[in-house]
C-alpha cells in the first residue's frame, strides 16, 4: 500500500465552483513521484474541473492540494506553475499563425530540468519534420497533440496533467501517445491523465480512480484490473 503522507501530490476534500455551479463535492486521492495516475470517469464527472482545480483556474476552490509537502490551495496559477505542474489542457491550445517552433517557444522556461528543444524532438521526431515550416492548424490532430504535451516539457515541471491526450484521435496515433506517455515516464515525470479510454489508459497507467459527480467513488491499481472489467463497464457506461 503506498503512504499517503509520502505523495508528490495530495488531493484532499477539494471542492471547486463556476460561479455559483458547485462542481466537485470532496475530491480525494494521491499521486506519487514516478507514477502514471489515471482518472476515470463519464463526461461531466469532474475530471477536467479536477485538474482546472489543481492548477488554480476555477472560479472557486476550497480544501487541501499539497505538492511537495507545499500547499498549493490559496496559490495563483502562476504560482503553481513555478512550483512545478503543468497541464496540457484537451482543446490543447495549438495557436493557428505560429509554427511548430514558434508553439514549442511559447511557454516560458520557469524551473530548472527544462527539456531541451532537441530532447523534445527526440520524443516527438515527426514535429521535428514539420519544424518552421507548418502552421498549428495545418497540423494532423496528433501533431497538434504532440505539439502540446511537447510545449508543457519545456516548463521544467515535474508533475504533468494531460487531459483527454487521445481524444479524437486515430489508434495508430494513440499508440504513439502511449508511447510517449511510458518515455516520459522512464525519464522520472509523473503523470495525472484524464482518460474516458480505460483500455488507453491500461497501456500506460499504473493506478486509476473513478469519479461521478464530482467525488473519487473507487479506485484500483493496474494489477486489479481485471477482476474489476465490469465495474468499470458499469462506472463508464461503455
Ligand atoms: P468531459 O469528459 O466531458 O470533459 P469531465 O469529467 O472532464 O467530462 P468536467 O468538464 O470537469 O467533466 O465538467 C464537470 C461539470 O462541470 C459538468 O457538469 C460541466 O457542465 C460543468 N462545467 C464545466 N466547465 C464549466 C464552466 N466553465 N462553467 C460552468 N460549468 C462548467
């Protein structure tokens, strides 16, 4: 059993609001150093809100997000930034005029363990052909993809949030991403994935939570997973 007390990121009672809309009712659960932490859940369970939480880009948030033993809860976004998380949101953010470069230039470099732009095309080599000659939009949804969980390793973070990274994608693609997800992985990131893909998600994570209606309602590990199939049937209606 992991110990709470030694998580990367600790989640604990959070609540979240747009404007008057109470989003997330008590959300608790771990991550620690290393891991690939998946949730799970329907659409409008709270996944997105939870990751939105963590970074501080809600209306409204209340109880406890300890990264490093820090508390994170009444920090700006910029502040939680520098302490060394970033999200890759699912509309990903790909800017239309700017070329791949110009993209992956974007996010300032703020922390120390940075990847270098050559580390990034070694993870991403198809960016690398697309270099200065594309624009964002003339690039495939995966590109663009790659383009934005890329433009995130820049930061220097250290705890990385992607959202929905295969979404509307093709499964050669997604294969890629799996891929790159396990890489990042080996080089010491971790990683909190929103996924409505379990069997995406089983390629790369190691435990998963499910959420529904704003609150975590079960949770497994990646050896568990087979004898809870129908469970999760049940929990993601698919
Ligand atoms: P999805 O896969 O559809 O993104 P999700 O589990 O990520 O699902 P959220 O996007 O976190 O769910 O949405 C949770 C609830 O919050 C939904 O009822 C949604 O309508 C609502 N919601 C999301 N964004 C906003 C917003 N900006 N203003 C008001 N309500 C919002």
């Amino acid at each position: 059993m992991l110990d709470a007390r030694n998580a990367l990121l600790a989640v604990k009672d959070l609540q979240a609001w747009y404007g008057e809309s109470h989003i997330l009712h008590g959300v608790n659960f771990d991550v620690h150093e290393g891991e690939v932490v998946t949730l799970l859940g329907r659409n409008g369970a709270g996944k997105t809100t939870t990751l939105k939480s963590i970074m501080g880009m809600v209306g409204r948030r209340q109880g406890s997000v300890r990264f490093e033993g820090q508390e994170l809860i009444d920090r700006s976004s910029d502040q939680i930034a520098r302490a060394g998380i970033a999200l890759c949101p699912e509309e990903r953010g790909i800017f239309a005029s700017l070329n791949v470069e110009e993209n992956l230039l974007l996010p300032p470099v703020i922390r120390p363990g940075g990847l270098s732009l050559e580390r990034i095309f070694e993870l991403f080599p198809n960016l690398y052909e697309r270099l200065g000659s594309s624009q964002g939009t003339k690039l495939s949804g995966g590109e663009q993809q790659m383009l934005a969980i890329g433009r995130i390793l820049r930061t220097g973070a250290r705890l990385l949030l992607l959202d929905e990274p295969t979404e509307g994608l093709a499964p050669v693609i997604i294969q890629q991403i799996g891929k790159t997800i396990r890489a990042l992985k080996e080089q010491g990131f971790t990683i909190l994935l929103v996924e409505q893909n379990f069997r995406f998600a089983a390629t790369v994570a190691d435990r998963y939570y499910v959420m529904e209606y704003g609150r975590i309602i079960d949770q497994f590990a990646t050896s568990e997973l087979d004898a809870n199939v129908e469970k999760l049937h049940d929990y993601l209606g698919v």
